[in-house]
C-alpha cells in the first residue's frame, strides 16, 4: 500500500494503475470484503493444485528439462485426484473472472473512460473467461446456447487435464466438428494454467513487494 502526507491509498491493479484513495482493506466491507474473500479461494485452489503439478512432476520432468505433454490413464497420474482437480480448474475459472470483473466494475464506477467490466476482464485473462464461460460455469453442450459451436459443446463435457512439462493444463484440445454440412473448431477454448494464471495475478493485483504476508500463507489484508 501506497503512503503520503494526506492519505493512504489502496491499490488494486497495479498495472492499470487502478487507485482507491482510502485504506479500504483496513476494515473491508461489500466489494472489498468480497475482494478479500475471493482472494483466499484462489490461494487455496493455486496451493493445491501445485502440489498435484509437483508430485506429477517429480514422476515424469524431474530436472524440469523434458518437453513432455502427457494425459489421460497416464500411469504417473496415480493417486492424482484427477476429479477434483478437475473442479479445481472449475472453480479457480469462476473465482478468478469474479475477482478481475469486481476490480474492473469498481474502476469503471471512479472513471467511466475504462473498460467497462466484461472488457476489462477480456483483457487480463481472456483465456480463463473463455474457458469460464464454455466450461466452468456451466458446459456449452448443456446450455446449447446459439452462439456455441458444435465442437466447443463437445470439447466442453471431455476430460481436459493434460500435464505439459511442469504442470497440469486445461483447455488443451483443439477439436474440429463437422455435421449437417458446417465445420466448426473450438479454438476458443484456449489452454492454460492454473498456477501460472495466479502468478499472473499476483503480479497485477498482489505483488510481493505491496504485501504483508508471504507465499503460502493465507492471504494478508490487501496492500
């Protein structure tokens, strides 16, 4: 946090320079409770899943200098819980694009000249908000909406998970469709990574140096 002669100042992006002019963290309430709040939850899905990309990787990249993409009945995915991680990638999905529209609604609502909320996420993590909204928050080939295609419904409701040289991925598959004479491919759905989609997020919203706390303990009052 941000200190002078006057006031103490809040910040929330700290690459869109996205300023509150207050300590509205000292005694949080309604959004910034809600910031707060969200914030545990990805913590806690990030130190999970990098104990499951820790364990895989000490099975198959332990010098980290392997390329290596590898999924499905993979044997060294033994006692991974495939499910839950799964989930995991589910819920971090919804959590995060809460977390960046919040911040985004607030900027929006200090200065109409900024990208209004669904932008401003579109331009922090747009491949977790594509993924949020064909997969995570619910699957493109339940909902059938019309502007899904048909290969991003099917890709929505396959097992995703793959393991790329240090890490577990969704979002891997790039499926082509074709049925009643149209082609369609789910290039939207683009992969990525949970722990490394956090260490993007901690850079932008919650950089070591603005922190009060360390890695791997529960999130510090914001900075």
């Amino acid at each position: 946090m941000a200190e002078n002669s006057t006031a103490r100042v809040t910040t929330l992006d700290h690459v869109d320079n996205i300023k509150i002019s207050s300590d509205v963290f000292a005694k949080p309430t309604n959004e910034y409770w809600a910031l707060l709040s969200l914030r545990q939850g990805l913590e806690f899905l990030n130190r999970q899943v990098g104990e499951c990309n820790k364990i895989v990787r000490q099975r198959v990249n332990p010098d980290e200098k392997l390329h290596i993409m590898v999924s499905g009945n993979c044997p060294e995915f033994e006692g991974v819980p495939l499910g839950l991680l799964t989930c995991a990638f589910h819920w971090y999905a919804v959590t995060a694009c809460q977390y960046v529209r919040v911040v985004g609604a607030i900027a929006y609502r200090q200065d109409a000249n900024r990208p209004l909320p669904p932008k401003y996420i579109e331009g922090v993590i747009p491949e977790v908000l594509a993924y949020r909204d064909k997969v995570a928050a619910h699957f493109a080939w339940a909902a059938r909406h019309g502007q899904d295609t048909d290969a991003e419904r099917l890709v929505s409701i396959m097992p995703s998970l793959t393991f790329v040289n240090d890490s577990f991925y969704v979002g891997g598959w790039n499926l082509s469709v074709r049925s009643g004479g149209k082609s369609s491919d789910s290039r939207t759905i683009r992969q990525w990574s949970l722990t490394d989609i956090h260490e993007r997020l901690r850079g932008r919203y919650w950089p070591p140096a603005a922190s009060r706390g360390t890695k791997g303990e529960d999130p510090p009052v914001h900075s």
